[in-house]
C-alpha cells in the first residue's frame, strides 16, 4: 500500500514541530508526508527484533469495532472522554491502533487500565508531567549544559528528553501480565514511524513500554527509540489519526478519533508572535493529512480542543481536553449505533 502525500510533508512536520516546540518556549519565555515508500505493518516480537505483524481473531456473532485514536499531545486526554462515554453506552471495542497520546491512552485502556484511574492522571497532570520530567522552558534553558558530552565523544540520539523514566512511569502503571503487547485484554497496536527506512510500522507484539515511547517520540523533543536495527520515532509525522492501519485489523466499523486543533482562517497580526508560523504549519498538516484519513472510517468523532497546548502540563487543559471527548462522543452516539445495526447489532 502506498501513501500518496508527498516526502516534503514530512519533511515539513518535522521542521514544524521543532520549531513550534522552540517557539513555545520563546513564547513563554517572552510573555509566555511521508515518504512515498511503502508501508510496512509490523510488530516488534522481543525489545530487539522486528517481525511480520498478524491480526486477532474477529469476534464470531457480531461486528466487530476498531478505535484510531490520534495523536495530538494533552489534547490527547480527550480520548478518556471518549472511551468515557463509549463504555457507557455498552459500544463494543474490539481492537485499538493509536498513534502518540492516542497509543498512550489506548495501550493502557487496552492493558486493562479503568477509566476513573485514566481520568485521574489527566486531572492531576501526572501524565503529562511524567511525559515531560522538566518543564519545556528549562529543558531547553539547559540545552547547551547537555550538550557537553558530545564534546567527549558521546553520540546519543537527537533529542531534549529521553523518556526512559516516562516508559517506567507506564509500566509502572498496570500489571506485569499486561507489559506484552500480543497480552493485553484488547488487541492494540502503536503506530511509529522508522527514520532509518521510512517505513510505518504498527508495534503489536513484544513490550508495551518501549512501543508506547516509541510512538510518542516527537522529533526535537523526545529521543527516538531504538528497537534492533530500526530507530523509532511519534507516529504523527507519517500517520496521526491511524485508519489505515486500523482498517488492516479487518474490524467492520472504524471508529476515528481525531484531536487536531480546527484549522481556520487568521488574522495577519496572528503570525507576528514568536513560533506563530511554525505551529500553523503543523496546524495545516495535521488537518490536512488527518481529514483525508478519517474520511475512510465508518464513523469520525472531533473534540473540539482548539487552544489546548500540544505539550501543555496544564492540569485545566487537560480537563477540557476529556470534557470535549465526552460531548462529541455523546453527540455521536446515534451515527455509531445506527451503523452498528447495519451491521446486525442493535444497542
């Protein structure tokens, strides 16, 4: 399968989150796509090896249903607001693919995490937090501290924040029968891309920690993660809201999760603020790629989190980000359970 977007999209994500990242800061501070080639689904099988992916068994009796929860930082914490109110409304879910915080929230709704200890680590910022050891502004105060050892011949991985200790905190966080992938109570997969070949690639096998860092490493922010010969890095920079994907698992309905910020028009004065251009370029990314990808799911559910910071460790934020996953999945509910029974399921 090929994926028509251009290699200069991603090329332009990765500048454009860089740079929104630097500019953030600055921000604060002063105030405050891929590539043409094909992609491959696979899995990682050890913490070392890469191998062929397979998909679980359908559910026999039913349709079965398939989340794509995408990537979007704290705006993220919306999918606990969806998932919320899916399981209140008894939608089965029978597979997830996430991509970044969607991989985040979905490996760990999937490794059996309940929904009231998902909402309390967004309430209290614990996840964020644990996402970002050190605030942005310092990280990158201290850049040129860090930058030390290379002058000693050390050449680690590009990147501000390694997030070992944030795939601890996530293992941490359910039960060592849930750490493998191919284990967990629902089928999931994480979506990365790999800079050495250009390939996507959906974990669903080997540990859940290692792929959900991996998913979540966004370039110039967190290092990438090596796994055997491939070196991985956030799945938002080929495939944000990951129906392709999803659709692999064979699932009869896709349920599409998209947390991209409203691209709308500006005004001029909008783009003299420091960081201003390179965020509505990733704005324009995002909504440009994501709205193509959801167009293929049976059903596509929009939070409206515009406003909310990528990287925001804003205990508020993250709040508002679940309180607009529960309205546009609660506005959504009779499309979802209308096409469930054109599948032969009525709820």
């Amino acid at each position: 399968m090929h994926i028509s977007k251009p290699f200069a999209k991603l090329s332009l994500s990765l500048l454009s989150m860089s740079l929104l990242i630097q500019g953030q800061a600055l921000a604060v501070a002063s105030s405050s796509t891929t590539s043409s080639k094909t992609v491959k689904t696979t899995t990682t099988t050890t913490d070392t090896e890469v191998t062929e992916s397979r998909t679980k068994p359908a559910v026999s009796g039913r349709p079965t249903v398939c989340l794509a929860l995408g990537g979007g930082g704290t705006r993220g914490a919306a999918h606990v607001g969806v998932l919320k109110v899916l399981q209140a409304n008894h939608i089965p879910i029978d597979y997830i693919v996430g991509t970044s915080m969607g991989a985040i929230v979905g490996g760990l709704y999937s490794a059996g995490m309940p929904i009231d200890d998902l909402e309390r680590r967004f309430r209290d910022a614990s996840l964020m937090k644990s996402f970002m050891t050190v605030p942005i502004q310092l990280r990158i105060a201290v850049a040129p501290i860090m930058f030390i050892p290379r002058l000693f011949g050390s050449k680690a991985y590009d990147g501000l924040y390694k997030g070992n200790k944030f795939r601890k905190y996530l293992l941490n966080s359910v039960p060592a029968s849930e750490h493998d992938i191919s284990e967990l109570r629902i089928p999931f997969k994480a979506v990365v891309l790999n800079v050495v070949d250009g390939h996507v690639y959906a974990l669903d096998k080997g540990n859940l920690g290692y792929a959900l860092q991996a998913s979540s490493a966004v370039p110039g922010l967190r290092k990438p993660v090596q796994i055997g010969n491939q070196l991985f890095v956030d799945g938002g920079t080929a495939e944000n809201v990951p129906v392709d994907e999803a659709l692999k698992t064979g699932a009869d309905i896709i349920i599409a999760v998209n947390v991209d910020e409203d691209f709308t028009e500006q005004p001029l004065d909008a783009f003299r603020k420091p960081g201003s251009m390179a965020k509505r370029m990733l704005t324009w990314d995002l909504w440009d790629n994501d709205s193509k990808l959801c167009a293929k799911a049976n059903v596509t559910i929009k939070p409206q989190v515009t406003g909310i910071g990528l990287i925001s460790r804003s205990k508020k934020e993250g709040i508002q980000a679940m309180d607009a996953g529960e309205v546009a999945a609660q506005a959504k509910i009779p499309e979802i359970k209308k096409c469930l029974a054109e599948h032969g399921l009525s709820i």
